[in-house]
C-alpha cells in the first residue's frame, strides 16, 4: 500500500482502488490498522477516526523508506 499511495490525503474507497481490493472491513484489518500503527500512514483528522471525510496519507517516514526501496 505504500507503494502505491502518493503525497496527497486519500479516501478509504480510493485506498482499496488503488490496492484492487475490494472487501472495506478486510482492508481496513489488514491494512490501514497496521500501517497506522506502524506509523506508515496518517489520519486527516487525528483526533476523529470516524470523521465522516477521513482520509489518509503517507507520513514522512514511510516516504522515506519508499525513497530508498524504489527498485
């Protein structure tokens, strides 16, 4: 996943696009939770999880290692 994601906030639906799965509860278990807990990726609204407009985006960290794992 990230790979896949750029700079800008995604969306959960463009996330799963972009990673072709389809199933939301299963992507979010097996994605999102650990890439948020491993600090791969970031909350638009930290303080709101269920904000309505979440979105998510590579922190700096993880576009640091994608830099130097780039093949």
């Amino acid at each position: 996943m990230v790979q896949l994601m750029h700079d800008e906030y995604l969306n959960v639906s463009k996330m799963m696009e972009l990673c072709g799965i389809k199933h939301r509860m299963s992507f979010r278990e097996n994605y999102i939770n650990p890439a948020l807990s491993d600090g791969s990726i970031e909350r638009k609204y930290p303080d709101q999880p269920n904000h309505p407009k979440q979105m998510y985006r590579l922190t700096e960290q993880a576009k640091v290692w994608k830099l130097n794992n780039i093949d």
